[in-house]
C-alpha cells in the first residue's frame, strides 16, 4: 500500500498541507526581521510639528511585509458624526465629521490568519464648497487614520517609534513571543529599497478660495516648539489654544499640555497650563 512522505518543516507548499494543518499561524523569519527594523526616515512627514504617516505609505509597507493579498482592511462601521452648513452669500461651506471602525486583518502566504487589529478614528473635512467632496473626504480621512492606527500595533516599521517623540530610532528591539534567534540569523532576501522622501496624497482640486486663504497664516506653525520656548504656563495655554482651533490632532494637543504642566510646576504657576 503507497504510503506518503510528510514534507519537512522548511520545505514551502501552497495551501496547508498535513504538517501545517494544525500549527498556528505565524510570520515568517524574513517578515519578523523587517518588523524589528527602524522605519526610515524618509517615510516619515512633520505636520503641524509632529511626525507622521501617510495612509499610501502604510498600505506600500503592508504589502512589503506581507505580500499582495497578504492582509485585508475591512470598514467595519463607518458613522456620519457632523454635517454643518455654513453660508456666506449664496453660497455654502460643508464642514462634515466621520469616524471609522477598521479592521487589519494579517494573513500568511498560504492563507491562514495570523492575527488582526481593530481600531477607530475621526476624519473631518473642513469648508468645503463641494458637500459630495466634502462627505467622501471626511470618509477616507476616519477610515485611513484608523487604518494607521491599526498598523501601528505592528511596530516601529508602521509608526510606532514616532509617538516617541516623533523618533525614527527603533523602540520595539525584543518580543519573548519572537527570541532573536527565531530571525536574526537570517539574512533579507533582497536589500530595502531607498525610497524617495513620501509626499501627501493630493486633495480634491475643488477648494473654494475663500476657504482655502483661512489657514494659511498657520501653515508651517510648530506650536509644540512654540511651547517649549514659552515664558510660563499662560503663554502655553494660548499656543494649545491656538493649536485647537487651526486642528491639531489630540496626541498633538496633549504634548503641548504636557509642556504647559511642566512650566506651571516649575513657575509654580496656579493658573491651568491647558484645556
């Protein structure tokens, strides 16, 4: 009677096959070594002084990672928060407000799940002349900053090592899940390629003027350095303030606080350092 030969551990098959049936899914050596370097420096953008991703370079170094098909992104709720008109003449401004469920769900090349990550944001889109543009902008701002949000939960390689901070530097170097010698001794198939310094994604071309002369007095504003260059805690809280109301995201907002709180301690400044 034939008999077969089970393949040895090493050996790549597609699909599952008796020896990899019932283990659990894991990364791959060549995908934990990526995971466990520093991100490079030129995917990283300063806005309104703080380091960031963008959503286009995250879904490139997912697929990087994990290959095409590797990963899925599923909207698991996607809710209208705000609609508000605002008029000025016979004309309207939309400000609208979305937020996001997003689930980032990680595959290995035969198809078994690894594990997934759920997370959720707000997007805003902000007087816009158009409110169909201003509706799809706000749904794509939720959707890719919960997208990030989730990736993030990967390491330093998706962003981690900017809430440090905004540092490019690693912050992650060791998982007891994943000991060093499970894939440091193995070398990258193929170096990293250099790639150019990532650029935002370009915006709908249909911007009213008007709206579109509002912020520019604080474009380029780094108000957390302002910050830390303040005389006293005062001076802190209207920089914040200031931060606010031009958009600054929470993270953001709460570092300037942190410094605020810094100087009341040291000033003995009773007065709240920020909202």
């Amino acid at each position: 009677m034939p008999q077969g030969t089970e393949a040895p551990a090493g050996t790549m098959a597609e699909g599952p096959t008796s020896h990899t049936l019932f283990q659990a899914a894991r990364f791959s050596a060549y995908q934990l070594r990526m995971l466990h370097g520093g991100i490079q420096p030129n995917r990283v953008r300063m806005l309104r002084g703080m380091a960031h991703l963008e959503a286009w370079d995250v879904r490139r170094q997912l697929i990087r990672v994990f290959g095409f098909g590797g990963f899925s992104i599923d909207t698991v709720s996607l809710d209208l928060v705000s609609e508000r008109e605002t008029k000025n003449g016979d004309r309207s401004k939309w400000t609208i407000v979305y937020r996001a469920q997003v689930r980032l769900t990680l595959y290995t090349p035969d198809g078994r799940q690894i594990t997934y990550f759920e997370d959720a944001a707000a997007g805003d889109a902000i007087n816009q002349p158009s409110l169909g543009d201003a509706h799809d902008l706000a749904m794509k701002t939720a959707v890719s900053q919960a997208l990030k949000r989730c990736a993030v939960n990967l390491g330093d390689q998706f962003g981690l090592s900017l809430y440090n901070n905004g540092s490019s530097d690693p912050v992650v170097h060791f998982s007891a899940a994943h000991p060093p010698q499970e894939w440091k001794p193995v070398e990258p198939p193929a170096p990293e390629p250099e790639d150019p310094p990532v650029q935002p994604e370009p915006q709908a071309a249909n911007v009213d003027l008007d709206s579109a002369a509002e912020p520019v007095a604080a474009q380029g504003r780094d108000y957390l350095h302002e910050a830390h260059q303040a005389p006293d805690a005062a001076t802190v809280r209207r920089i914040w303030q200031a931060a606010r109301a031009d958009g600054a995201v929470e993270e953001y907002l709460a570092q300037i606080a942190e410094v605020g709180k810094g100087k009341a301690a040291q000033g003995g400044d009773t007065e709240r350092s920020a909202a």
